[in-house]
C-alpha cells in the first residue's frame, strides 16, 4: 500500500510541476484573452464528456469477476460516445461562440473537440493498470502526454504567440494518451456491442456517474459563468 501510495503522489506531483512549469514560460508571452478563449473551449468540451459519462472505466475496475468478456463493448460504446460529442461540439461551436460573444470559438472549440475522439479511441486495456495497480505504467500513461504537451507548447508560444499553440498542445497531448496506450498494453480491442454486457456496466457505474456529473458541473459550469458575464480575458486569468 506504502508503494502504491508513493506513486500516486509522485504521479500527481510530477504532472502537476510539468504543468506549472508551462505555463511559467507562457503566461509572459500568451495574452490572458488567448487563454480565456482556449479555457473556454476546454470547458465546453470538459462539460459534455462529464455530463455524457458512462462510468464505465470504474465499473471494470471495482468489477471482481474477469473483466475480459467487458473490454470490447465498453471501447466500443466509447468510441460511439466520443463521435456524438464530437459532432454535437461542431453543432454548438457557432452557438457558444456567440454567447460568449468571442468569433473565434467557433473553430477554435471545433478543433478543441478533436480531442474527444482522441481519448475515446484509447487502448481500453489501460483500464487493467488501475485495476492491477501497475503504478509504472499508470505513471508513464499520465506524464508522457504532459511531456509532449510542452514540448509543443514552449515552442509554438514563442511562434505563434496566440491560442492555437494552446490548441496543438491540447491535440498534442491527446494523441500522445492515444498512441502510449496500444504501445505499453497489448490487448487490442474489437468493435463489439452486447446489450445485456452493457446493461450490466452501466447499472453497476450509475453512482459513479453522478457524482462526476456533479463535479463537473461545479468546475467547468463556474468557468463558462466567468467568461459569459465577465469576459473571456477574466477567464484566461481565472
């Protein structure tokens, strides 16, 4: 348990200073409207995806029978999530960009959303890592995206010196959780639906959705109160 304990801390820590560290270097050269209007966009995407939420990585991981027989349909409905979010997001890009009264959203939000399709597409045998409390490999998981998020974030803010080099580095990091997780899990995961195997996640991941529904909603619902009322600039610095 001590061991275990030391990689989440040290997991938490490291991702945590890789991000600080960031924005360090950028916030100087980045104007805080420019964040505001990329933070804004995160939000959006962050809301849909916690109010869609199926649960379903924590019901595999508490779930004590072999979870194998689940894999394939939760990737699956995953993926189908994913596609829905990403159109709805291109649907609502004009709307929220005339809300917050800021043009550029609209794209902007759109290629934001990519990210959604990023992350519903991983290697669902990930889920055996917190399952199995493999904290190496868990670790790798959550730092290489963070890596790689600087590496094009420093660069493209001295370069672009506006959102859409917050814009690559959100897609930069997201690809990276892509391609990481085939790389250190061999499972390959099929497209596969079963009512009955759906049913029985989903009953068993209800009050985890809840929860996160209600999190989620407290966080990125005070951030798109911000930039309505108070501006995307504010939001940048919130």
């Amino acid at each position: 348990m001590g061991v275990g304990v030391t990689w989440v801390v040290v997991t938490s820590l490291t991702t945590r200073v890789l991000v600080f560290v960031a924005s360090i270097l950028v916030t100087r050269i980045i104007p805080a409207t420019e964040f505001g209007i990329v933070a804004a966009a995160m939000a959006v995407v962050a809301l849909s995806q916690g109010l869609t939420t199926t649960g379903m990585d924590s019901a595999l991981i508490q779930k004590k029978d072999n979870i194998e027989q689940f894999l394939d349909v939760a990737w699956t409905m995953e993926i189908i999530r994913s596609l829905l979010l990403f159109a709805a997001s291109i649907l609502l890009a004009p709307v929220v960009s005339t809300a917050l009264d800021e043009p550029r959203l609209t794209l902007i939000l759109t290629v934001v959303s990519m990210s959604i399709v990023l992350q519903g597409t991983r290697n669902i045998g990930i889920v055996h890592f917190r399952k199995n409390l493999d904290f190496p490999r868990q670790f790798i998981l959550d730092v290489l995206p963070a890596i790689a998020n600087i590496l094009v974030l420093v660069p493209l803010a001295f370069a672009l010196r506006n959102a859409w080099a917050l814009v690559a580095a959100t897609l930069a990091g997201s690809a990276t959780g892509l391609i990481t997780s085939y790389v250190i899990h061999p499972y390959r995961p099929r497209l596969r639906y079963d009512r009955h195997l759906f049913g029985e996640l989903l009953g068993f991941s209800k009050w985890i959705v809840g929860s996160s529904i209600l999190v989620v909603l407290r966080d990125q619902g005070s951030a798109l109160f911000t930039g309505k009322y108070f501006g995307v600039g504010l939001l940048g610095i919130y």
